[in-house]
C-alpha cells in the first residue's frame, strides 16, 4: 500500500471525509480553556498549514494529525 503526506489545505475534503478524520474532537483538556468555544472553530481555518493528512494510493484520508 502506498501512502502519501499531505497538507489537510491541499485539497477539498467532503464533510463526511473531515467529520471522519476529527469526528472524535480535541483532548479532553482542551475544552477545559474557557475560550475554546469562541476560537475552536477557527483552528483548522488559521492553523491548516500544521494539520497534515495521510492518504491511501486512492486519495482516500485515512489518518491526519498536526504537522512538525
């Protein structure tokens, strides 16, 4: 199988694809910050240069996390 690395913001991702890659959310101590609800949603829009997405040889995301 061959995978390939690439920038979440390289390509469109379905909402399906995304809720499926980050359907479990943050650590649990994130939302424990009493300003997460005012920001939360603007994380992958400022930060989508660090979030990285491995795909399979079809394009399909199997797996993503933040980048180095």
């Amino acid at each position: 199988m061959k995978l390939i690395i690439e920038r979440f913001d390289a390509r469109e991702w379905s909402d399906e694809q995304v809720e499926e890659l980050f359907g479990e959310g943050f650590p649990e101590f994130i939302g424990a910050d009493r300003l997460v609800e005012q920001y939360i949603g603007r994380v992958r829009e400022w930060f989508a240069e660090l979030d990285l997405v491995l795909v399979d040889e079809r394009g399909v995301p199997v797996a993503a996390g933040p980048g180095p």
